[in-house]
C-alpha cells in the first residue's frame, strides 16, 4: 500500500516539480535579458571596448555587458534601453557599464553627456559616478555632462541626489534646476535654477570610481582628434564610411560615386578596414628598416673618422 501511494506521488509531483524548474530557469533567463542594456539605437562615430578586447564598431540591437566601454566621436549618439529605462548619449563622451551590486546600477562617465531616464521605484537604486560628481535616483529624468572644466547635472523630472567628492557636499536637486561641481579651484557644490533651492548638506568626501582625463586627452576628445586606440570604424548619416586607425589618428574616408550604387547620381561607400590598416604597418615598417639600413654606412663613416 506505501508503495502504491509512493508510486502515486513520485507520477503527481515529478511532472510538477519538472514544470516549476522550467518556468524558474525560463523567467532567470528572461531577467538576465531585462537586466542587459542593448543599443536601440546607434548613428555616427560609435565604438565599444570589452574587458581586454580591441574596440569594435557598436551596432543596433548590440547587448552590453558590464566592463563595456562605450565611445562616441564628433557625429555618434548611441540610444540604450533596458526594460523601461534609457540613456542616450550625445557625441565625444566615453562612458563604462559597471556591474550592478545590491540592486545598484551603476554607471561611469568619464566625459560628455547623458540624458537619462530611469524607472522609479521606492528605494535610491541607480547612479552615475563623473570624475567629480555623483548623482543618486530613486527614478527620475535627468541629464550628465561632464568636460575639461566641471561635471554638472540638470535634473528634468523627479528628483536627484548630488555629491561632490573632493568636498563630500551633497544636496537634492529638482526639476528645472542643475548641480555643478569644479573640476579646478576649491572644492564644494553649487545649485542653481528655478524654484527654491535645497541647503548643502556636508557629507564625508571620497574617491570617484572613474579617473579624470588629462586636459589634452579631453581636448582631443572634444575636437575629434583621436588618441591612442586601434581602429574603429561607423558609417555617417550621410553614407560616408570613416575608419580611424592608431595612435596617429588617421582617417581613411571611403565613397565612390555611382560606382557600387543603383543610379550614377547615387553615393555609394566602401570600408577600406583592417587590409588598408594592415597595409600601413607594413609600410611603415618597411620605411623604418630603410631608414635604418640607410643609417649603417653613415654610422661606420662616423666611427672610422674618430678613430
């Protein structure tokens, strides 16, 4: 009789017990997906560096992960969505995805602008960490803009915690109204805008998670002028195809008229990518050993005259 109820249970509850996994395993892998910012949308000069990986051109539909880099040139914007929330970046600004912890997103811009649009909820579960400045949201519209001279944040809705690190000054902004913090000369936070500001409170200051970049990295950054990276490539609005290469910062900018296009008024683009690149090692290293071999002759010219 035990074994009959035991043969019973095992037929009821095996089935039950196999359904309940699967719906788990399937709604894990669905928050997984909700929890990864993907591009929506991506237009000009748009690259993304993985942990130890070379940049590559950032796609529509691309999904992120945490230690992504993001960067946009003079002409990129990038559009990120996860679930409800967005950010959209504007051109020249370098900004990273950091692992989430303790239910606390966290991103690090180190240059540019961000508008951003986080859900709300009842506790502070997002921020972005500048070099000098960072802003705490239960859920809220706001933007992040962060140059050579200072870090500011401009709220649009909701409400927004401000932290100036070198001081460790902190106060609540509202809409219509911008924090900003120096990126020289003394320390502290200053509000401005419409509607009646909140006191400046007095915190303890700490270490930003993102390093400033120097001034002529984020000059360069602002002009267009690349530093050192390898190459990425994107495509323009306008169909040009611009592929950057190295340290030196050359631009190798492709189009041909009517010669790949439907009609011969029709502008048509070509990569040139990694052969051109390729190409330019080999000739660079070619004309160094040139030089050098040049060089021989003269060099023992010179040591058999001082003999």
């Amino acid at each position: 009789m035990w074994r009959s109820m035991s043969n019973v249970m095992k037929a009821v509850c095996l089935p039950l017990l196999a359904a309940a996994f699967a719906a788990f395993c399937m709604t894990s892998h669905a928050a997984a997906q909700d929890a990864a910012w993907r591009v929506s949308r991506a237009s000009g000069e748009v690259s993304v560096t993985a942990s130890g990986a070379q940049p590559v051109a950032l796609t529509d539909n691309a999904s992120l992960n945490p230690g992504d880099v993001i960067r946009t040139g003079q002409n990129g914007r990038v559009l990120l969505t996860r679930g409800t929330e967005s950010m959209l970046i504007s051109s020249n600004s370098v900004v990273g995805i950091a692992k989430d912890q303790s239910g606390m997103t966290t991103i690090l811009e180190r240059a540019g602008s961000i508008l951003f649009d986080v859900e709300k909820k009842g506790v502070k579960h997002f921020q972005v960490e500048t070099p000098y400045l960072a802003a705490v949201v239960k859920g809220t519209q706001f933007r992040v803009s962060v140059d050579r001279s200072d870090s500011s944040v401009e709220v649009l809705r909701g409400q927004v915690e401000v932290l100036d690190f070198r001081s460790g000054q902190y106060a609540q902004v509202f809409p219509q109204q911008t924090a900003t913090v120096s990126s020289q000369g003394a320390a502290g936070l200053s509000l401005s805008g419409g509607g009646r500001l909140s006191p400046i409170e007095q915190g303890t200051p700490r270490n930003s998670l993102v390093p400033a970049m120097s001034e002529e990295r984020t000059a360069a950054l602002e002009t267009g002028v690349r530093g050192p990276s390898i190459w990425t490539s994107s495509t323009d609005d306008d169909g040009i195809v611009r592929t950057w290469f190295g340290e030196t910062g050359i631009k190798l900018v492709a189009r041909i008229k009517g010669a790949f296009g439907n009609g011969d008024n029709e502008d048509s683009s070509y990569q040139l990518g990694l052969p051109v690149a390729a190409g330019l090692i080999v000739w660079l290293g070619a004309a160094i050993g040139r030089r050098r071999q040049k060089q021989k002759p003269e060099k023992k010219l010179l040591e058999r005259r001082d003999r």
